[in-house]
C-alpha cells in the first residue's frame, strides 16, 4: 500500500506542476496573439496601449508563476519522497526528546518557514520586478519586510494557540479527536472573521472614515435600501503599497464594514462607485459569504474525519518518505499533499465563484445603473491592466471572476 501512494503521488506531483505550466504558458501565447488589437466591446474605451500594457503585464505574471510551481512542486517532492520531513524529524528530535508535542510542533514551524524561505524570492520579485515595471508597486523594501514581520508575527499570536489545540487534542482526545478538532477551528475561524477588521487589518494599512459627504449619503441610502447594516465606512491607504484599485467587505455580524482603497475612489465617480458597492451588496444579498463559509466547514470536516482514518494507517507516512508514524507529521504531510489530490477539482470551484460574480453583476444592474457598473468595470480592467483577452481553458481552470468580455455583454443586455 505504501509503494502504491508513493507512485500515485508522484503521478498527481508531476501531472499537476505539468498541467500548470501548460496552461500558464497557453495562456501567454494566447494573451500575446491578441495583443496587437483591443477587442471590439472596448474599443472606444480602452486605448491599444493599454491593452498592450494589459498583455505584457498578465504574460509577467504568468512567467512569474510557472516558474513558482516548478519550485513548490520539487520542494514538496524534497519533503517527502525525498526524506527531508524525516531529517527534519531526526534533527529536532536529536535535540529535544520530550515532551514529543512541542518537538513536533517545531518540526511542523520549521516545514513553514522553509517554505515560506522558498516563496519569499518570488514575493519580492513579483512587487520590486513585475509590479515596478508597469508602476504598481509603492513599497519600498523596508516596508516589504517590515509587512513580512508582522504578518510572522500574527502568524505566530494566532497560529501557536491552534496549532497546540491540534497537537494536544490528536494526542490526548481519543478517536474523535478530528471532531473537537473541527469544533475548535470552526470557532476560531468566525471569531477571525469578527475581529480580523478592527484589530489585525489596520496592522497593515490605515483606515480613515469615509468624509465625501456626497458620496456618503449615496452609499447610506444604497445600504438602507438594501438591508444591509455596517459598523461603519472607511478608506483604506491602498496607494501606500499599490496603485490598484478594490473595494470590499470585511468582518462578520455586527463587525461588518465596508472598505474602499483610496486609489478607486480617485478614479471612480460618484455613479459608479454606487455601482461597485452594489455589486459588493449583490454577495451579500444572495448570502455568498455565508455559503462559503458553510463550505468552508464542510470541507474542513470531511478533511479532519478523513485524517482521523490516514492518522492510523502507516503506508500513509513510509509511502510519503517519513520512517515513523506520529500527530504531528500526520498534520504536516496532510497539509503539504493534500493540494495535489484537490488540485484537479479547482476548476469546480473556481466556476461556482464565477456564479457568484455574475449574480452580484445582476443584482447591482436592479439597484444601481448597468452602465455605470460597466463604465466602472472597464476603468478598472484599464488601470489594473487587466487582460481583456485570457485563454478560456486557463480561465475556467483558475479563474474566480468571469472574463471582461463575457461581463460587460451579460449587462449590457440588462443596461
């Protein structure tokens, strides 16, 4: 049984970094073969320079994460079949025997910080290289690292507790300990939800209330008539790191707020930003976070329960290149392999967002105006450099939002 998970993994490794690099490299010459004509939807909208702009930026990107897959994919085959979780596991417990449950959560940190090691490069070149080239990036180094810090740091405050839960309860809680596993991450996650806006967000960026007053009593009146109650609304110093543009909800029950990046609300008018928020409106309106955090449970409960089962089998830890059976490398080799199983299933996922998109789309063109939300769309597909023209395979396989075409015709019907 052992023989046969290694052979299956390696398969699944190879056939997944292969399919990536395939679509990724498709979707370049698809992007690059449409670069020298601006569709005809957008034509008087959007300049041929900045579609070419648009082109060469997502082909960077593209490059940028094919040569990020071929890295992760032989990390995670040096962790496993390659022995370097079982070193790991050998170099900590040479160092410190007892008590087992902190050397283990040790090992489990030290797979992530090399990870992360090995992802870093890839984050500075993508903010300091590609972003810089076509003038998005604002950071400067010091504030590259000083991010990197203090999200080490949260990491830290919020991950040693749940990660200790994990340990202590797979060690101690009997046969169901998955389940008080779920119970406890379940809990964890809606109270994340609730204070991620008041208390971690603004580590990272400044909120300001929103003073436009204009502006202000156009989203009240949006928001009452929508039936949506917030803690409040604020700009975010978006502009402080990139020059893109969002808008977006954030928190959980009465935590909830809105946020606008300082930068969309310079290029937006008053019109259209009502159609963005509207469209914000339309996810919660259709119940799109609650849904996926129901899934987000399900799915989390059908994993623990299926860990509970691997936990006790040993082909799971020699067929994954680790000599001895124990909770933590149980936790650690389930969450390093477990993306290659489910790594044919995104496409699933990635056209139920999809749906959500265009059911946010419809809602915003019945209680806003179509057009502004497409004249909205159209300057941010622009000052995002957003292609217009991605590969349809690589967007069906990837992609959470529709493509810009498709959009913008589903409510031009509706304008």
């Amino acid at each position: 049984m052992a023989s046969t998970l290694t052979t299956v993994f390696i398969a699944l490794l190879v056939l997944t970094t292969l399919t990536r690099v395939w679509l990724g490299q498709r979707h370049i010459r698809h992007i690059q073969s449409h670069r020298n004509q601006v569709p005809a939807a957008f034509a008087d909208s959007i300049s041929l320079e900045a579609h070419q702009k648009a082109a060469d930026y997502s082909s960077a990107k593209t490059s940028l994460v094919i040569s990020e897959a071929a890295a992760q994919a032989l990390l995670l085959a040096l962790f496993t079949v390659g022995g370097g979780l079982q070193w790991l596991d050998e170099s900590w417990r040479s160092v410190l025997a007892e008590p087992e449950m902190l050397r283990g959560a040790l090992v489990i940190v030290s797979a992530l910080v090399i990870s992360s090691l090995v992802d870093l490069p890839f984050d500075y070149y993508r903010s300091f290289v590609v972003d810089a080239r076509f003038g998005f990036n604002k950071m400067t180094p010091a504030m590259f690292f000083s991010d990197l810090v203090k999200h080490s740091l949260v990491g830290v405050v919020l991950g040693a507790p749940i990660l200790g839960a994990a340990l202590w309860l797979m060690q101690g809680a009997g046969d169901y300990w998955w389940l008080y596993l779920w119970v406890v991450w379940s809990v964890f996650n809606l109270l994340m939800l609730a204070i991620y806006p008041t208390f971690i967000a603004p580590l990272f960026n400044k909120f300001s209330p929103l003073t436009d007053h204009t502006l202000k009593a156009r989203i009240e009146s949006l928001l009452t008539k929508c039936g949506f109650k917030s803690q409040g609304l604020f700009v975010m110093d978006g502009s402080a790191r990139s020059s893109h543009g969002n808008a977006y909800f954030t928190g959980f029950g009465a935590s909830k707020r809105v946020v606008f990046f300082d930068t969309l609300l310079a290029r937006l008018d008053t019109d259209e930003i009502e159609a963005v928020l509207a469209h914000e409106l339309g996810h919660f309106r259709h119940r799109h976070v609650i849904k996926r955090i129901a899934m987000m449970f399900f799915v989390s409960f059908v994993g623990l329960a299926l860990l509970g089962w691997l936990k006790q089998q040993d082909w799971f830890y020699t067929g994954l290149g680790v000599a001895q059976s124990s909770d933590h490398m149980a936790l650690l080799l389930f969450l390093l392999v477990s993306p290659v199983f489910l790594f044919l299933l995104r496409p699933l996922m990635a056209s139920y967002s999809r749906k959500n998109e265009f059911e946010a789309d419809a809602y915003a063109a019945k209680h806003a105006d179509a057009g502004h939300l497409i004249r909205a769309l159209v300057k941010l597909y622009r000052d995002n450099a957003s292609t217009l023209t991605p590969d349809p395979l690589h967007s069906n396989f990837y992609d959470s939002h529709p493509p810009a075409s498709l959009r913008i015709a589903k409510l031009l019907k509706k304008a």
